[in-house]
C-alpha cells in the first residue's frame, strides 16, 4: 500500500513466498522500471539481474516469478487490455501465474492461471493477513527502494481517439487500458 501510495502512476513488483505456502506473499520486490498512469514497463536486464539473485538466494523460481503485483492509480482493479496482454505474454509459459492488482481506494483483482494440464484460470479471493511477521516493514528503506527502481513518465495530458487509443501531447500513443479510468476524455 505504501507503494501504491507513494506516487500517482501505477507501480508494479514481483511478490516472493515462502517455499511452503506459494499464494502467501511474504515481500514484494521492484525492480528497475517506467511507469505512468495507464502501464508499467520493466527493465529486461533488472528482471534477469532479480531473478538470478534470488536463485543465488537458494529460491525456486515459483517462490518468486510467479506473482505479478502491479497497482492502478483509480479506483478500478480490473485489468486493462494491456495488463491481459502482459500477464499472457510475460506469465503464459509458466506452469501457473498470479495477476495481482490493487487499486488506489484498496480494492484488489487477483486471478490465478494455470498454464499446463487443464489450462484454467480463476479469481481468487485477496486477504491481507497481519498475523503473519513482516521484516521487511521499514518505511525509509521503501522509499529508497521506490526511489531507486521507478521512474515515472508523467504526461501532461492523454485523451482518447475514437480508435481506441490514448495520445499525448507529442504524438505518442498507447493503447487505452481501462474504459472506466477516463474521466472527462482525460485520465
């Protein structure tokens, strides 16, 4: 939530469990990224760079790559188009994969994919559980941690084309992400 909190664009992470509980996401760890209101966009060398380290840390790649944590700046926790694309193209050869999303109000998405056997995919119930020991609470590291790993591209102002795409002052343009984040064609 700090996270969340810290800035206006959306941030995302990688959770890391413990070797016996998969679901329970005990740490959430940035890495190097660009972020905006509508999409975050990792660094390949910091995700390789992370996920040698935690093997070196002796974890399993399903300890720690598996569940994508990202928040959205509004009040909606529903994946956009460009989360869903995302989730596939990152998450889709993994045995199975956690979409993760909380929103600025608190409300939260999560859905588990499995990519193997059956292939299904379910929404799965979020609860934050306090009775759980949390080391990693340290306000001041978080701050560094945000400080050092995301790097926000605030653009003035997007409106939407009738073609669905959101275009900034300079002519870029990306892929609207959610229908419902636009609030008087701006988002």
């Amino acid at each position: 939530m700090y996270l969340r909190d810290y800035g206006d664009t959306e941030v995302g992470g990688f959770g890391i469990t413990s070797e016996d509980e998969l679901l329970l996401v005990q740490d959430l760890q940035l890495v190097e990224q660009t972020c905006s209101l509508a999409h975050v966009a990792f660094d390949d060398e910091a995700v390789a760079n992370f996920f040698d380290d935690q093997v070196d840390a002796g974890l399993r790649p399903e300890q720690f790559g598996r569940i994508w944590i990202h928040t959205h700046p509004g009040d909606c926790p529903l994946p956009s188009p460009t989360d869903e694309a995302t989730f596939e193209r990152v998450f889709g050869r993994s045995d199975w994969a956690v979409m993760f999303i909380l929103a600025r109000t608190g409300r939260t998405y999560a859905r588990l994919k499995f990519n193997v056997g059956p292939k299904a995919e379910f929404e799965i119930p979020v609860k934050r559980d306090y009775t759980q020991t949390f080391a990693g609470c340290d306000p001041e590291r978080w701050e560094d941690e945000y400080l050092d790993h995301v790097h926000p591209q605030h653009k003035s102002r997007l409106i939407q084309s009738e073609s669905g795409l959101v275009t900034d002052f300079d002519g870029e343009a990306d892929w609207l992400f959610a229908e419902n984040e636009l609030k008087g064609g701006l988002i």
